[in-house]
C-alpha cells in the first residue's frame, strides 16, 4: 500500500511539473500562477500546494528535474570521449549548451530575464542550488573515477570553473556553442594538467 501511495504522489508530481513547464515556456515564470498550474494539471488547488507548498517550490523541482535530464545527456557526452579530459569537457559543455538554447523552459526564462521579468534566472545564476552543487558534485564525483591522475585540489577547481563558465555562457553567450564549449574545455584541461598531460 505504502509503494502505491509512493507512485500515485510521483505521478501527481510530474503530471503538476509538466503542466508548470507548458505554462512557464508559453508564459513565462512571472506570470505563473498556482491557481492555473493546478487547472492545467486537473488538481484541486489544495491538492497543489499540499504537494508543493508554493510557487517557489514548483520552481526549484522544475529546476531540478531538468537539471537531472542534463546531467544523464553530459554524462553520456563524458563516456563518449572517457580517454581524453579536453574532448570529454568539450563535449559535456556543446551539448549543455545547446540543449539550454533548444530547450523551452530555459529559453523562456532567459527571454523574460533579459527584459527584467524573470526571477526564476536566481535557480541558474544565484542559488547555489540546485544547478552549481548538484552538476559539481556529479561532475567531481565522475572526475574521480575517469581521472585519478588529476590530484583533488586542481579536480575541485576544474569542476568548479567549467560549472560556473557553462552557466555564464547559457546566460549570455558570447561566442557560438562549439567555439565556448572548445574555449571552456581548454581551460579546464589547463587547470586540471598545469603541467600538461605526461
């Protein structure tokens, strides 16, 4: 009975989590309203914030369940290219970003945030998380593993400094996706082989 109440919540959350989503990529974060949210996913309002407790709790677990879908695609970048740190980071970074340019929600909450509407863009830039912790200990936790050359202090530096520069060129991008995801792996490789790789 417990493992049945589980799977009727955790499809309660994501039916909630879809509806927000169609929601905040039509209309942006600003105008999501839990009233609405609760329509669109066919829930008592109630129902809605016994689940979720407020709107900013819709959107720290969307943050969070889009985050997740990321860190499964760079993780499958990674293992593409395990045998070579630079081309790995390469990788992870090119399809980060330009699964944020082709992904509806993010591109919604940048579109606002540029014309000062959007206060979701605090997830991505100013929160610690989930976005910077979750993706930095993933990536440290993977770096370990596929790196063990590379010694603790320069692999928490590595991590820390291609999290940060990927979310800095998801926010404003100054070059083409490869030209970043190129720039940022070297920087990355530098910082993780300060001597070069023997």
């Amino acid at each position: 009975m417990t493992r049945f109440r589980e799977s009727v919540r955790s499809l309660l959350r994501e039916q909630v989590l879809d509806a927000a989503y169609r929601l905040v990529a039509t209309d942006g974060w600003g105008g999501l309203r839990m009233a609405a949210v609760a329509r669109a996913a066919g829930v008592a309002r109630q129902t809605l914030y016994n689940e979720f407790g407020s709107k900013e709790a819709i959107g720290n677990a969307l943050v969070q369940r889009e985050l997740e879908g990321f860190l499964v695609g760079i993780q499958r970048e990674l293992d593409a290219h395990r045998g070579d740190l630079e081309a790995a980071a390469a990788a992870g970074v090119g399809y980060t970003l330009q699964q944020a340019v082709d992904n509806p929600l993010v591109k919604s909450v940048l579109v606002a945030a540029r014309g000062g509407e959007d206060d979701l863009l605090a997830y991505l830039t100013t929160r610690p998380e989930p976005v910077f912790g979750t993706a930095m200990a993933m990536l440290d936790a993977y770096a370990t593993e596929a790196w063990p050359d590379v010694d603790e202090e320069s692999r928490g530096l590595a991590v820390e400094t291609i999290v940060r520069l990927t979310v800095s060129h998801i926010v404003q991008p100054v070059a083409p996706s490869e030209e970043s995801a190129r720039r940022i792996a070297a920087v990355t490789a530098r910082i993780a082989y300060p001597g070069g790789r023997a």
